[in-house]
C-alpha cells in the first residue's frame, strides 16, 4: 500500500472504483455500511468536496456476528483520521446496527450505498432490502467483497446486470437497473 505524505495511506483500490461512480454521477451523499477503520468513507470525502457520508458500523461484538475486530480500536482510528482531516462536520456517524440506522433515513434520500458490513449472504440480503428503498431512483446500489470466498456472488448477481470491478472485488448497479424483485 502506498501512502500519502501525511502518512495515511492512499486511497484503497476499492474506493478508486466507488470514486469514478460518484465524479461521474455527482452524488453528494452515501452511507457506508461497515466502516472498520473508514479509509473507504474518509478517502471518498478527501477527494470530494461536495460530498457528505453516513457511516454505519456497530465497532462492537454483537451475540448474532460471527466478526471478531479490535473494535475500539478501529472506531478510534477512524475518529482520528475523521478529525485530522477536519471532516467530522460531512460525516454522520451512527455507532449501530446497519438494520437498526437506516430507520433513520427517509425513502429515496441517500445517491449510494456502500454495503461492506457482515460478510455473509443473509446479512447482506438483510442490509440490501433494507437500504435499497433509501436510495434516491437516480442512484446506486454498491458494495465490496465480490468474491467466491464470502458467497455472497449469487445474491449480488440476483439485483440485476452487476458492474464488478475484478482488481478490487467491488461492485456496483444503478438503481434503475435493478431486477423487479428488488425494486
């Protein structure tokens, strides 16, 4: 991995691909869905003046996620790179469960998801029926961990003619393109 020079590395491979979405769409806000450290949320923001983020992540063990992290140490981290940057004011932080926050939203408010929380096919099903209605008709449906590792393939194929970019294992579909049933 490479670095900038204040010492924070560059932005990850699978915010590069996210990236030339948003540029080319001009979405202003997203939500992450899993945030760990945030080099996703906060890279995204770096390179985006406009834009403003939710980022979702519990940072804690829960009884029904089989995830083991140094939570508090990646909630730190990410508060940290957050306040260096002074990008606390374009960032909402929700320290909750995906399923929990997005109660939160209204219908059609947010131009992307970014879903990178618990990496199984029923958590994922569960965030995308979830979120799905809180994207706005004009925009996007996107994720990461496209690989056959996870089993989450088929669940991602099933939304409709899926953009996968290969180098970074992330995905990503307009919502106007979704099949019917997840419309």
């Amino acid at each position: 991995m490479s670095y900038h020079k204040d010492g924070f590395p560059n932005m990850p491979v699978h915010a590069q691909y996210i990236n030339k979405q948003i540029k080319k769409h001009k979405f202003t806000v997203g939500a992450e869905l899993g945030v760990r450290r945030g080099g996703f949320c906060i890279s995204l923001l770096r390179d985006n003046r406009k834009l403003c983020m939710y980022a979702v992540d519990l940072w804690a063990p829960h009884a029904d996620i089989d995830e083991h992290h140094f939570h508090e140490y990646h909630k730190e981290t990410f508060y940290a790179r957050a306040a260096y940057h002074g990008l606390q004011g374009r960032i909402g932080i929700m320290q909750e469960l995906t399923t929990e926050a997005v109660h939160k939203f209204g219908d059609e408010t947010l131009d992307f998801i970014f879903a990178d929380a618990t990496h199984t096919s029923e958590a994922l099903r569960k965030d995308l029926e979830a979120w799905i209605p809180k994207v706005k008709k004009t925009g996007m449906i996107s994720g990461h961990d496209y690989e056959e590792e996870w089993g989450m393939i088929p669940l991602i194929d099933s939304l409709g003619d899926v953009h996968v970019d290969e180098k970074s294992c992330s995905w990503h579909i307009m919502k106007k393109d979704l099949n019917e049933e997840w419309k």
